[in-house]
C-alpha cells in the first residue's frame, strides 16, 4: 500500500481544483463571448492563440525566475493578477464595452500569468511528496483539475454565460482568490527546498536548454511531444464554430459536450497511475498514440454530435494519461535546481506548436471547411508517433526512471 500523501500535498490539490473549477468557466465562456464579438473563424482562433503566445516569449526566462525565487510565492502573485484580468473582462462584457481585440490583449496577459503559475506549480509540486508518490499525485492532481474545470466548471459556465455574460468571468476571478488563499497556507520542509545555483552563470550559458540538449531522451521526448501539440491543437480554436454549424449545438449543449470529453480525461487522471503501472512509464508515454490520431479523424467526420462525445470521452482518457506519463518522466529526470529551466524549454516547445497549430487551423478552416482541420490534425499525430515512439521506448531505460 503507498504512503499517504502529505499535507502540503492536499492544500495544493485544493487550490488547484478551485482555481480550475473557474478555468473550466472560462473555457466554455470565452469562446461564447467571442463569438458573441465576431464569427470570423481567424478572430475565434486568435482568442484561444493570445493564451498560448506568452509561452513562446516568457517560457524560457521565466524558467530562470523559478529556479531563483520562491515557486510558492510566484504562484500567488500570478493568481492575484488574474484576480483583476477576469475582473475587467466581467464588467467589459456586462458594459457593452469590450471589443474582441481588447479580450485578445487580456488574454495575453491571462497567458502571462500561466506561463509563471504553470512554470512554478510544476517545479513546486517535487518539494511536496517523495518521488515513488509523483505518478499518482500528479494523476490525482490532473484528475481534480479535469474534474472541477470541465465537469464542473464547463456545465456551470454555460448556464452562467446564459444568465448573465459577464457572470463567468466573476466566477473565474474569485476562484483565482481562493486559490490564492490556500498556496499561502502551504508549509515547506526546509529540506525539501530545491538548492540553487549561481544565476549570471546559468544565464551566460543558457543551462536550461544546454542541460536539456545533453539528454538524448528528452530532446526526443520534446520532438514527440511539439510536433503531437501541434496536430492536437489543429482543431481547437474553431471548435465553438464546429459544434454550432456542423453539430447544430447550442450554447448549454456545446458545455455539455466538453463536459463529456472532460470526463474522459478526468477518468484518465484518476486512473492514469494505475495505467502507468501496469503498461509501465515507457509504454505509457506511446500507447496513446493509437488513439490521438484516430480519434481526431473521426471527429473531422463525424455526422453527429453523440459520436464526437464518446470519441472526444476517449481521447480525453488518452491524452490525460500521457500528460502524466510525461509529466512524470519529467519530474524523475531533471534534477529539482534546473527544473525549472530545463522544464520551461521543453515546454517553449510545445507551446510553439500549439500556436501555430491554433492560428493553422483557424486557417485552414477559413480556406476549406470546419472540419478539414480535425483531419489535418490526426495525420500529424499519426506522423509524430511513427517519428519518434520507438526512439522514446529505447531512451527511457528503467534505470534512468527509478
């Protein structure tokens, strides 16, 4: 039987399942009040885009302010940004005021502010438990994020959206509050604090990306993962518009429907570790591949909206599992001084290529059709896992894993 998990542990769990409980409201309702704003599929890509964009200029240096500062600390001052952000976007909505371009702006700066909550909680979360609890605490935190942001937070984001479209956003920022609130709380073994090294130093030589391209797993593991970001997020940006034209969905059944997905990958959180042990972390990290692809063709083709549930509750299941296989690798490889530096290069990446995938697709709809890009987005999956799974397989030796 594995040991309890401690304290800290649940005071961060708890912050992160409120403060996603007011993301899910956001990700049902910014979509809605931007296509309340315009239909222009591009205008629809680029509001999903701006919370993306920051990884790609504030990833990297804000990997150095981890490794320095206190992880707990940044995780508080980003939360209380996101306080006032949310609060604007609600009064602008309510006031008739707020243009989409102006929603643009304050999502880069929401985007912002996840690039160095995100950065810090991850770095954080290896100074709370011991390293043979990480899969499942991850899997657990994954699993309450999933569950309070998109079964929760989804259904209650459209009913608010309908009530009142600036309710959502009120929600959303007394959430980051409480949330706030609770990392405040978290006590830190002295012991547990991660060493630090000098910092002119580490900038002179940019130790992230130099500690990250001495490691041939993780360079590969970072290809896989760039490239498979990028198909994944082909179709995400017009989805709103999807649901609406080719699905005939409304408002309350367009929540419904990411609600359904969000129990797949929330049922992928809680049982994510159990997979991970039985297939082992190698394999966890590929097995998915044999949905991803898959499953996002059939959603390209999909004549009704019930198969996209059951299709979207199994690639939910998948890509949550591989987030904490992944996720897990990370924590074990990296040593707990660079990781913030080390992890905020590999996730530049990825959020390249989520980026790019967004605006692409935004595109490729606005060319073609709305589901041209669902299908463009399989193939490339199906490309990234046939480039890089066996090469993942033999970098991850078990004792590199221990």
């Amino acid at each position: 039987m594995s040991a309890a998990l401690p304290g800290a542990y649940w005071r961060q769990w708890s912050a992160s399942a409120i403060s996603n409980l007011g993301d899910g409201v956001n990700f049902v309702a910014i979509p809605l009040l931007a296509f309340s704003l315009t239909d222009d599929e591009r205008l629809l890509a680029l509001t999903t885009l701006a919370t993306f964009l920051p990884w790609l200029v504030l990833a990297i240096p804000v990997g150095t302010v981890v490794d320095r500062l206190d992880r707990q600390a940044l995780m508080v001052a980003a939360s209380v940004v996101r306080i006032a952000l949310f609060s604007t976007v609600a009064v602008g909505a309510v006031d008739g005021w707020l243009s989409i371009w102006l929603l643009v702006i304050l999502l880069l700066v929401v985007g912002s502010c996840e690039v160095l909550f995100d950065s810090s909680a991850q770095a954080f979360l290896p100074m709370l438990v011991d390293t043979e609890q990480l899969a499942r605490a991850n899997g657990l935190l994954f699993a309450a994020e999933i569950v309070a942001g998109s079964l929760a937070g989804l259904a209650l984001g459209a009913f608010l959206f309908d009530a009142s479209n600036g309710l959502p956003f009120a929600a959303n920022a007394a959430s980051f509050a409480v949330a706030a609130l609770l990392i405040v709380t978290i006590r830190v073994r002295r012991s547990a604090r991660a060493p630090r090294s000098d910092l002119t130093d580490d900038r002179r030589r940019g130790a992230g990306i130099a500690w990250l391209r001495a490691e041939p797993v993780l360079v590969t593991l970072a290809a896989l993962f760039t490239i498979t970001n990028l198909g994944l997020m082909f179709g995400q940006g017009i989805f709103v518009k999807y649901a609406s034209v080719e699905l005939g969905l409304d408002s309350v059944e367009y929540g419904i429907l990411l609600a359904i997905t969000a129990m797949g990958a929330a049922t992928g959180g809680l049982a994510g570790h159990r997979v991970i042990s039985r297939l082992g972390l190698r394999a966890s990290v590929v097995v998915p591949f044999a949905v991803f692809g898959p499953a996002q063709v059939i959603i390209g083709l999909a004549p009704a909206a019930w198969i996209v549930g059951v299709v979207g509750f199994v690639l939910g299941f998948a890509i949550t599992t591989w987030n904490v296989a992944t996720v897990t690798v990370r924590q074990r490889i990296i040593p707990s001084e660079r990781f913030g530096r080390v992890n905020a290069v590999y996730r530049w990446l990825g959020a390249a290529a989520s980026a790019v995938g967004i605006a692409a697709g935004g595109f490729v709809a606005y060319a073609t059709d709305l589901r041209a890009p669902f299908l463009l987005g399989g193939a490339i999956t199906v490309v990234a896992a046939a480039l890089f799974a066996r090469p993942v397989l033999d970098g991850l030796a078990p004792e590199r894993l221990a």
